[in-house]
C-alpha cells in the first residue's frame, strides 16, 4: 500500500511535525509513505529525518487569520495548484492520499477528487473545515472549535494531534545538561519554557519580557526562531536564555517546571506528554483564539500576554493538580498517531 501526504507549510513547524508522525506510524504497519511540499519550503525537519519530498504548489490563504482577501489570493492559486497534485497523484499511483492542514488538505482533497483516489483530510481552519467535508472523510484536530462539539458535521471525526511514540519520554537530565551551556542559566531556580512552536510571535518576547521585568527567581528560556531578527534585541537587553531553533524540546519540557506555550498546536501536547504544566497565551498568533484550556480541562492555565506573570505564579501555586490532569491527556496524545491511522486504514 502506498500514501502521499500534502502538507502544508514550510516542512519544519506544527504541520509537518503531524505528517512526519503519521508516517511513522503508517510505515510500522507497513504502509509505503510519501511527501508534497510547496516548492519553496525548505523541509528542514524531513531532510533531519532522511526524507526526499515532492515539489508541488500548495497555496497558504492565512489559516485561522485568512481575510476575504487572502482567501481569494490563495484560490487564484489553487487551480494551478490542483492540476500539479492530481498529476503528481496519477504519475506516483498512490492507493490514498492525506491532506494536512489548511493549503494541504484542499489541494489533497481536490487533487484527490480529480484524481479518483480515496482521500483523508486533517482539518483545523475555518476554510480547510467548510471545503474539505464536501469532498472526503476529514479529521477535526483541537484548534478548531468543532473539535468540543458532541455531535460532529457529517463526513468527519475527531483526532488530538498526532504524536511520536517517544513524545513523553524526554530525559530531565539531558534537558539540564543542554542548559548547563548557557552562562546565564542557574541550576538553582525554577525553569520555565517560552515557545509558540517553530516561529517566534511577537505576543511571545512580549509575554518572556514581561516575566523578566517582574522577577529574577526563574530561569527563562525562549526556542524557536524569531520572524523578525530585531525581535531578539529585546531579549538581548534581558536576563533571557535564548536557545533558538532546538531538537530536544522533550528533554526541555522535562526538566521545565513550567511551560508557557500559546494555546494552538502540537507543542501543547508535547509538553503534557511530559507532563508539564502549562500557561496558554491567547491571542499571540495573528490575533486568534483558541480556547485550548476547554479542550484540556485542568491542564491548562489560559493568560493573556498583559497577564502572564500573575498567570504563571497562579500555575506555581496549583502545580499539583496541574499535573494530574496533564496525566489524563498524556495518555489520549500518546496513542493519538496509533488510532488516527488504524481509523483510515479501517474507513480505506
């Protein structure tokens, strides 16, 4: 059996974090898997992991933060974009195709459909949602609202994100050691993790500067890379651990104390998987709001950038209870991959 995933965005992020994970878990029941990308991502987290991939166009319209505007943009693109797929799709002969996420899983889809190949798609955005159930079977992740909804629209299901087997199993003491190399870091405070995924909002140095201004009792430590270079002259002025672009986020989360994540995304549920506790900020990314606090009931202290620093003392004060409901979710995101791919083999 043969799959092609289209994924969309720069190969590096949340998206192809979720298409690398399903293909391991498709490649364990001896599923043959591979890759499209938008010719103009630099895949770095596929080539860290031996992958080649497929050089299509996959049009991006902004995700939950797509205005009318962008919509149209992106669907000027799409049919060129469509054709590229559906001859990609023909030329490779593939049993199924899977469409990640906004672009991804409406070029999947009608690629697909033009194609007459069977398709799944993984849907979080409000324009992946409305077009993606009119063509295929698709799967709600937690971003988007229906995601809470008891009775789910026709030709959808449900899945937490999908996550590596090993997403809970990072070392506290590889996570130290790694932080042993920053001169500012001090072994005797509490540690606490800044991140919204791959790239670096600005809500977030906003969010780390806040906590800095307020108290030196903690180290802080920011990872990603920044989507403009001078949003690091700010950290630059503080007592501020930047660790940019790293590959050891489990071992971090580990021997964090506390994470402070913003509320979308895959590193949420890396960080319960390990157990962290976690400070949600709303609204960093493009202005959105998630409300992932209500998908990881007890897990999850939601803030404001403007509050973080009473938010993140609160999270020290209920650390306990904090942790025990992370344990209840870390269960469900571990087996998240595991049951995400035996339902598409099943519904194929």
């Amino acid at each position: 059996m043969k799959v092609l995933l289209i994924v969309t965005g720069r190969g590096l992020g949340g998206d192809a974090s979720i298409a690398l994970n399903i293909m391991k878990a498709f490649e364990k029941r001896g599923v043959e898997c591979e890759l499209a990308l938008d010719e103009s991502a630099p895949g770095l987290l596929f080539k860290k992991h031996g992958y080649s991939w497929h050089k299509i166009s996959i049009p991006q319209a902004g995700g939950h933060a797509a205005t009318k505007l962008s919509a149209a943009k992106g669907a000027l693109k799409l049919i060129t974009a469509t054709f590229k797929a559906r001859s990609l799709i023909r030329r490779g002969r593939y049993d199924f195709v899977i469409g990640i996420l906004g672009g991804g899983a409406i070029v999947g889809s009608l690629g697909a459909k033009l194609s007459r190949k069977p398709a799944f798609s993984l849907i979080s955005t409000p324009l992946d949602s409305k077009v993606c159930p009119e063509l295929n079977e698709c799967f709600i992740l937690p971003d988007l609202d229906k995601f809470k909804w008891d009775e789910l629209p026709k030709n959808t299901d449900k899945s937490f994100y999908p996550l590596t087997d090993d997403a809970g199993k990072g070392d506290a003491e590889i996570g130290l050691s790694k932080l042993k190399e920053y001169p500012n870091f001090d072994e005797n405070k509490k540690t606490i993790v800044f991140s919204s995924g791959s790239s670096i909002f600005k809500g977030m140095i906003d969010g780390v500067c806040n906590v800095a201004d307020s108290t030196d009792e903690y180290n802080l430590v920011l990872v990603g890379l920044p989507l403009q270079e001078e949003y690091l002259d700010e950290i630059e002025k503080r007592n501020i651990i930047y660790a940019g672009y790293v590959d050891w986020i489990n071992h971090l989360f580990k021997y964090a104390d506390l994470a402070v994540l913003t509320d979308d995304g895959v590193s949420l549920q890396e960080a319960l998987c390990c157990e962290t506790p976690i400070v949600a900020l709303t609204h960093v990314k493009w202005g959105r709001y998630q409300n992932m606090a209500g998908v990881f009931k007890g897990a999850i202290v939601e803030s404001s950038v403007d509050d973080v620093v009473e938010n993140v003392r609160y999270a020290f004060d209920n650390m306990d209870s904090l942790k025990e409901n992370a344990l209840v979710y870390a269960k469900l995101c571990l087996e998240a991959s595991d049951v995400l791919v035996d339902k598409m083999l099943k519904k194929f």
